[in-house]
C-alpha cells in the first residue's frame, strides 16, 4: 500500500486527535536525514478510544513523494521488509505502535523533499477508513533515535489542540 506522507504528531504535545473521532496520535516522529536521503522513517502510536475497529489505511505528506507501510520481518538470517497490504486494524480500546520495537511495522517516507534536521516538525495526515484524516506533526529526532527524545515525559492526558479531521 502506498501513503504519501512526510510527518507526525509533536512529542511534547504528546497526542492528537481528529475531534469527534476515537483515535487520538500519540508518539509521532521521523529521524533526521541526509540531504541525499532517498527515504525516511516515520513511527507513531494509534491509540483507539472506541467501541468499534477503525483502520489506517494511507498517510499524506507534503514533505515526501511517497509512503509506504512496511513490515519488516527476519527471514533465513535476512532482514526483509515487505509492504503492508489492506491497511492496518487498530481493534477497539486497542494501542498499534509503528515503532523501531513495535512489531517491525513502520511508516518509509519515500523521496523526502529535504534533508529533516533534529529539532524540526514535519506535517503528516493519517487517513483512517471511518475516522478520516487525522493531521500531525511528526517531531524529528537524531538520525540514530531508537524512541523519541521526549518519551520519558509524556503524559497521556496532553492532547494538541488544532488537529483537524479531514474527510
């Protein structure tokens, strides 16, 4: 499945979410890159609030020609990563990490329009079947970040005001 994105929710304004919906954005964030880079890495947390199953099905980024969803898997001693087909379920009052450690399914930025420095926010929509589009501002860590600088701080009351749905 191909995603066009570039970014994620901010971490210190730990979570987003589109008002209305039952998905709220927690942890989204890129590495920094190269200005020859050829891909990024975004990872978020999808965090569903409601009583039926919603699911992620593509992100848009003006910062980036293309996303993907991957999983990345080890097969015969070889790290592999495929595309994600169909989407990805986040089950009622269900947590889906796309995270370094979460499972090894992730978002590839693809042809980023610039390098992303440390410090800098990229804008990310993540489209979801039933709760639409969900806009965030994917923090950018160091190039070799395994979470975000400022997990240790996060609170899971924060919400980020400004998030707008889209349909």
């Amino acid at each position: 499945m191909v995603l066009l994105l570039a970014a994620a929710p901010s971490w210190p304004a730990a979570a987003q979410e589109a008002r209305g919906s039952a998905i709220e954005i927690e942890r989204a964030w890129t590495r920094a890159t190269g200005p020859t880079a050829q891909t990024a890495v975004a990872y978020v947390a999808v965090r569903n609030h409601g009583t039926a199953p919603d699911r992620l099905v593509s992100a848009s980024s003006p910062e980036a020609r293309a996303v993907e969803m991957h999983e990345t898997t080890m097969e015969g001693g070889v790290m592999r990563m495929r595309p994600v087909e169909g989407g990805i379920v986040v089950p009622p009052g269900g947590l889906v990490r796309l995270e370094p450690d979460g499972g090894g399914v992730h978002l590839m930025l693809v042809g980023p329009a610039r390098a992303f420095a440390r410090g800098e926010r990229v804008p990310l929509t993540l489209h979801f079947e039933h709760a639409g589009g969900v806009q965030v501002d994917m923090t950018v860590e160091a190039a070799g970040a395994r979470r975000p600088a400022a997990e240790g701080g996060h609170r899971h009351g924060e919400h980020t005001p400004g998030s707008r749905p889209r349909g």
